[in-house]
C-alpha cells in the first residue's frame, strides 16, 4: 500500500506547505503557552481575571482561527498540487502509520478550533473538555509524528526532514 489516495505526487513539498507547516507548529507552541489564561477567562470570564489573562485569552480565539486556516490551506494545497510520494526506503507498515497519523493531525487542527469556538460562544462545558481532550490527543500523535519522521530520516535513511525544511520546495 503506498499512495491509494487521489493525491499526485511529487518529488517535493510545495513551498507554502512547507511554510505552513512550520507556522502551524509554532502556532501550536503558542496555543500551548496561553491556553491556560483562556482557562481561566473560560471559567471565571472576562469580568472575573486581569486585563492580561483576558487579553491572552481573545489572542487565543485568534491564533486558533488562524491555525484552522492554515491546515485548511494546507489541506487544499496538497490536494490541489499534490505531496512528495511515500519516501522508497520506508517499509509499508511505517507508511500506513503516517497515513493514519497525518488524516488524524489534519482531522484534530481543524476539529479543536471549532470545539473551542462552540465551547466560548455557547459556554459548551461538554465541548470544552472535549477541547481539552483533543489537546491530549494531539499531543500524543504529534509525538508518534516527530519519531516517526526522525526514524525515517536517521534509521530508514529517506531524507524527509530535509524536504519539509524552508527553501526545499517547489513553487507550485
Ligand atoms: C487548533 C487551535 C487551538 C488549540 C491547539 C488550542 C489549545 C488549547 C489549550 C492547550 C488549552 C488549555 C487546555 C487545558 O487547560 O488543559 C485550550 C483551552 C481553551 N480553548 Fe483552545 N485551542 C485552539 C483554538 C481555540 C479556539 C479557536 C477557541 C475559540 C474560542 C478556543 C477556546 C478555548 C477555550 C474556551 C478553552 C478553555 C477550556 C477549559 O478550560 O475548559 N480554542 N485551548
Ligand atoms: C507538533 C505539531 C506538528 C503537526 C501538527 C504536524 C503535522 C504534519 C502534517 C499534517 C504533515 C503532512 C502530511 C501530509 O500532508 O501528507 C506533516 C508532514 C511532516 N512533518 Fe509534521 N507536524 C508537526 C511537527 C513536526 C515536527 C516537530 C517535525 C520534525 C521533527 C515534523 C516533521 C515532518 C515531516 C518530515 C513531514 C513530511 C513527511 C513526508 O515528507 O512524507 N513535523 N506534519
């Protein structure tokens, strides 16, 4: 099983997918960083915490709209103009398990902006622990993301670290 989706294939990563995947993890840093103040507004809102705790927290609902579009771009990018195919030197156990974990980081970056939206503007207790929840997950296929792109750089020897690195794509 390599490439059974619809999706050509290219030697390289589109420059903008490689560009948005780096803000999105540093996005992420940053949602890591405040999430807590958001918390707070969440629970004691905006009346109840400091100028500051309010602040980071309307900066929250913003970086996370954010970061739902730039998975959404980066979605329709790869569709649209294709992604580098299933590196050769990769067993295909290692490519299902990408697979399976790239649909799930895609299908979480875009799942937890709209549970947090739901979550504020309806006061949806049961969607923020989801929220939280999904946080959790994200953070544990991330994980399995990162060692599997560094086994496959280091161990199975396929170079993907490199073209996902800036000034390794294509134009289009
Ligand atoms: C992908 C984008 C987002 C990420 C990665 C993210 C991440 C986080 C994190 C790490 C927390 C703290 C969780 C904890 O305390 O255990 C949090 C809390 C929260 N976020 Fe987000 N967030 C995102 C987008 C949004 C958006 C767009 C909203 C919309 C308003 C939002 C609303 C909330 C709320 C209400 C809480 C508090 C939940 C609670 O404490 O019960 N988030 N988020
Ligand atoms: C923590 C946040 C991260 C998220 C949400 C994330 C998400 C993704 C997604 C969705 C893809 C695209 C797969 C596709 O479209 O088929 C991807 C590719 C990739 N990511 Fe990440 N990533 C993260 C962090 C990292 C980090 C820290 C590294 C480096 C160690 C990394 C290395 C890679 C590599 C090498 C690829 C390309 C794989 C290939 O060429 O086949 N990612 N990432």
């Amino acid at each position: 099983m390599t490439n059974s989706t619809s999706v050509a294939t290219h030697e390289r990563w589109t420059s903008l997918s490689i560009w948005l995947h780096w803000l999105i993890v540093l996005l992420l840093l940053a949602q890591f960083a405040e999430g807590e103040f958001m918390g707070d507004l969440f629970d004691k809102g905006a009346a109840g915490v400091s100028e500051m705790t309010a602040l980071l927290g309307y900066v929250h609902i913003g970086v996370g709209a954010i970061i739902f579009l730039a998975a959404a771009v980066r979605l329709w990018d790869r569709f649209a103009h294709g992604r580098p195919a299933a590196p050769e030197g990769e067993p295909n156990w290692a490519k299902t398990l990408a697979r399976i974990s790239h649909a799930l980081l895609y299908a979480i970056l875009l799942a937890m902006p709209v549970a947090g939206f739901v979550a504020w503007f309806f006061g949806s207790e049961l969607l923020a622990e989801l929220h939280k929840w999904a946080w959790d997950a994200l953070m544990v296929i991330a994980g399995i993301h990162v060692l599997g792109a560094l086994v496959n750089q280091f161990w199975f020897k396929t170079g993907v670290l490199t073209r996902i690195l800036p000034g390794h794509g294509r134009s289009t």
